[in-house]
C-alpha cells in the first residue's frame, strides 16, 4: 500500500488520515468487543443502511479497485478467492476462504497455488460462477483502460509482465491454468507464501465475459456477493445496492448481509458528515461512515458525552508515520547525524500535534504492533517518551558537528495531522533542544508527493508514512527496504535506497515460507536489523476513531481493516 493520498482509494476501508480516509488494522478496538452489538437489540435482518463518506467510491470495476481485503463497500458486491476474517481485533488479521474451499494449496517451494471453488456459487442472475470466470476477471485486470488495481499479479505470474488484458491478447494468461470448472491454477515467477492474502484483491473476483463492457462495466458489475447494484450515479457519489437473490448464505461464512439495501453517499465534508452521525436524526440513526476519522477537536466534544462516546468505535490499521532519511545526501550520510536525530524525537510531542494520545499510538519500530506483522518490540536508540538531547549533542560532536547543525526538514501542507505542519514543528521544537536548527520546508500535497518520491529530488529529511497492503511484515519492508525496488525513473518508495545483499536476501527467504507465523518472526527480526541503520525514525502508529448512528447494530473492527465491518452491521 502506497503513500496516504494513494491508499484512499487503494484500500477502500483502510484508513490513512486521521481526519479523512478510506477505511483497512494493531490491537483491536478499544470501544467494542467480539460481543458487541452497538446496543441491546440483537442484530437482525431488514432495513435501510445509510453510509455517509467523504470521497466518491470511484471505480467500482473489481479490475480498477486497489483494495485490503476485498474492501469494505466493494466486499458487498466482489466476492473473491481469499478474504479477510471478520471478527474484532487479531482474530480479523486473519485470511480465509471465500469462493474457494480453503486458503489455496502451494506447491513444496510456493511456485504453483491451486484452488478449488465451492459448489453451488452463483451470480446475480442466477448463473454458476466458474474457475473460467475468475481467469477472465483477472486477465481484464491487464488491461491498460482498466489499471488501478493491485501490480502484484504482473510481478508475480509467470510470463506477465507485457501482456495487455484480454481485449487485445484474446489467448489469455498461460500462467492461470483452469482444468475444469471448480480448479484454478496459478504458476508464479517465484515463491511467494503470501499469496492467498494476494488473493483478497478485488482483481481475484469473478466476471462473466459475456457481461463484460469493458470501461463501462463499473455502472452494472455483475454481483457475486450478498448485495447488487442497482444505481450508481457521478462515478460512485451514489451508490445504492440490493440485495442479490441468488446470494447464499450457506457458501458464504463471512457476510452477514443483515440490511435488505445500502445507501452510499458522497461528496461530504467531514465535518458534516460527524454532526450527521452525532445528531442521529431520520435516516442518519442508521448510518455508519467508511471513510472519516473524528478530528482531534471532535474527539474531545465526543468524549465529553457518554451517549455519543458509546458510540464510537476504535480500530488499528497496520500502518507507521515516520523520519524519512536520504543518506545519498549530507549531513545524512553520517549515520551518527541520523541516530542524533533518532535520540533527539521527542515522541510525547508528535503525539500531541498528531491529536493525542487517543489518536496516535508511539512507535519505534517500523512494523507496527500487531503480532500479524511480526511486531518485535526494539529501540534501537532508546530515549525515553521526550527524548535524550544530550545523547544527541554527543553524537553530533562525534559526527563533528560540536556547535549543532542546521537542516530542512520537508513536509506536506495537508491538515492531515501525519505528514503536516503540526508533525514538523513539534520535530523542530525538539531537536532545537539538541543543538539542531531545523528549517522547515512545506510544499502543497502534489509538490510534496513528487519531490520525496524521486530519487533525483528526494530531500535529504521528510516526513512520510506507509500502510499495508495485507496484514504481513512482507507489503511493509519489501517496498520500502528491498534494493531492487528502488526506482530511479518512476514512483521510489525505498526512501533510504538500501540495497543491502543481506536484506534483499532474507525478503526472498522469508517470501518462500507458508507457515504465516514463523514468516511474522522473521518479519520481526528483519525490522530490527533494519532499524538499527536509522535509515528512518519511526513516530508513530495511528488509531481510528469513527461514529456511528445510533440504530446501527453489531460493530466488527479487525485489525485487517481497523474500521467498521460493512458487512457485520446490522440496522433497527
């Protein structure tokens, strides 16, 4: 998962800013349980669920969509090989089957997945979905009028790389074999443990070729989940969605599909669209939010009334605010200049200026705390919750930098309360005590995105910030780590462009592995090697907190997504 403004639209429900995002998981909620219900009732089928969101849910192609898990609102409509488990907290980390019978069958080095569909699947229309079905919908995910999905599956499969979808290479992909109507085969260039959380995307759901339209397709996908579409105006500003009546429960363990119709609306401020939630009036009791965060200024109102404060759910997402350094660039190429640095963050700080504690969790390791990850708690340049400013000054006069130094440090203009203004002067304020001037640099989201991301520009100090693709270790340190990721014409997220033979080398080792928790202990270690490079001073780690109306029933956080489950709420 790419940078924030890229993940909103990835994820679908995984959350990136704490004011405004689009709702994906470390510990759980704090505000419900795996018992809890949002009030008394307990949930059932029928009525109307309203969703008030912020940004449009664009590109309801199941080939378009970049999404954690099949998504939130998407999940309604695509079901796909592989899902997310919906239950609270760690349980929800978890990945199991949904159109296949299990999780898929590797061969011995992981090259090679095989799955088996359950029988009785069908459309919206009443027609079997088949392995076929599948084959196409990704193969369509190739073509060029259709990108914005995963890239993985173009890495990944053999002989992939150049082909352009199947409106233009009708012989289709070699790589995915399906020998009868249930199996599908998958043949990769490497191995690669990870692959069924791989095929949570949306890319992995079923479209008949018959219904295909081509660019036209997102106005009527054709549903292979609990709900269909039947209106969807301005390019998912309104969606509304049906129940699908050839949906079965008895195949599908993870829905519970419990409303009879979704209202999605978009295009709303953020801060309309809390006061709506918070009021609770008409349609608003049954409404939930997929996509906005209460602010720092809200949370505090909120908290101050016990009604509303019940009515708040809390979740995590697998995702680190952090210092990014370019050692390409001096006085960063000393590694003593970037541990002052490290030793100088006074955390308590950035935590206050990102909203408080109740909205950002303290970090020091790069993979967040979610033993899914492979959280392995380290600090490699320990100095307490405020910093060691005289650590610091006596790194500095090792680096030769006696009388302290001055530096720029870029940053974002967005009032998103991870990357902005409030972030780098709470940085600024505590560095200053270590003998470090630093100079702010604030550029407008697009001039701030383009900069850090070339390496020909990169700046030497930045801020940034990187969220999970699945819930592994592997999307975290792989993009952001991995020397043969490093772009040099093009998007680089390898801010410290390490090319390390030894990291490189235990990526692929820890990739071939199956066993998801003895990859998670290698994750872990893998952080910590890293980390003790300062190539990054990790800040901290998000929490997302959204209201909800007060007729809303049944409240599922993961900590795959961190937000509410869609698919779990049931309405009065």
């Amino acid at each position: 998962m790419r940078q924030t403004s890229v993940i909103a639209r990835r994820v679908a429900a995984a959350s990136v800013s704490l004011v405004v995002a689009a709702g994906a998981a470390a510990c759980g909620p704090e505000d419900n349980d795996a018992k809890s219900t949002g009030g008394d009732a307990q949930p059932h089928k029928g009525g109307t669920l309203s969703v008030l969101n912020a940004q449009p849910q664009e590109d309801f192609d199941p080939a378009r969509l970049y999404t954690s898990g099949g998504g939130n609102v998407p999940s309604l409509v695509f079901r796909t090989l592989t899902t997310r488990n919906r239950e609270n907290g760690a349980a929800g980390a978890k990945v199991v089957p949904d159109l296949a019978t299990d999780t898929g069958r590797p061969s011995k080095d992981a090259t090679v997945w095989t799955y088996t569909l359950k029988e009785g699947l069908k459309y919206e229309d009443g027609t079997p979905i088949t392995s076929a079905d599948i084959k196409y919908g990704i193969e369509r995910s190739f073509a060029p009028e259709l990108s914005g999905g995963a890239p993985y599956l173009r890495d990944w499969l053999v002989g992939a790389a150049g082909y352009q979808g199947p409106y233009k290479d009708k012989k289709g992909l070699a790589a995915i074999e399906t020998p009868d109507s249930r199996t599908i085969v998958f043949h990769l260039n490497k191995p690669e443990g990870e692959f069924p959380f791989l095929a949570t995307q949306t890319q992995f759901a079923p479209v008949p070729k018959s219904k295909d339209t081509g660019t036209k397709y997102e106005e009527h996908p054709v549903s292979s989940g609990p709900y269909k579409v039947v209106k969807n105006e301005n390019d998912g500003e309104h969606l509304v969605l049906e129940r699908n009546p050839h949906w079965s429960a008895a195949t599908d363990a993870e829905r519970k599909a419990y409303p009879d119709r979704i209202d999605v609306r978009s295009g709303l401020d953020s801060s309309v669209i809390n006061q709506r939630l918070s009021a609770s009036q008409g349609a608003d009791a049954a409404a939930v939010t997929t996509d906005t965060n209460l602010g720092p200024a809200e949370l505090a109102k909120v908290s101050g009334d016990k009604a509303l404060a019940a009515r708040v759910g809390t979740g995590h997402f697998g995702y680190t605010n952090y210092i990014a350094f370019n050692p390409k660039v001096k006085p960063f190429d000393n590694p003593k200049v970037r541990q002052a640095i490290a030793y100088a963050v006074d955390r308590s700080s950035v935590v206050n200026a990102a909203g408080g504690s109740a909205l950002a969790e303290p970090a020091t390791t790069f993979l967040p705390n979610q033993k899914s990850f492979g959280y392995t708690p380290y600090d490699p340049f320990p100095a307490g919750a405020s910093g060691n400013a005289a650590k610091a000054r006596e790194l500095l006069g090792e680096a030769g930098y006696k009388n302290g130094l001055t530096v720029t440090l870029t940053h974002s203009n967005s009032k998103d309360f991870e990357t902005s203004p409030e972030i780098a002067t709470a940085l600024q304020d505590a560095l200053k005590k270590a003998g470090i001037t630093v100079k702010l640099q604030g550029l407008e989201e697009n001039d701030y995105k383009s900069k850090i991301h070339d390496v020909k520009s990169e700046p030497g100090f930045f801020l940034a910030h990187w969220g999970a693709d699945w819930p592994s270790g592997g999307p975290f340190l792989a993009p952001i780590f991995d020397g043969r990721q490093i772009v040099k014409d093009g998007a680089n997220f390898n801010t410290g462009q390490l090319n390390d033979k030894s990291v490189n080398a235990e990526i692929d080792a820890i990739n071939k592995l199956t066993d998801l928790d003895a990859a998670a202990r290698r994750w872990g270690a893998l952080d910590k090697k890293i980390g003790e490079q300062a190539l990054t001073v990790p800040l901290f780690h998000p929490v997302y907190k959204r209201l909800y109306g007060k007729d809303v029933k049944n409240i599922v956080i993961s900590d795959w997504t961190g937000v509410l489950d869609i698919s779990q709420v049931a309405v009065k």
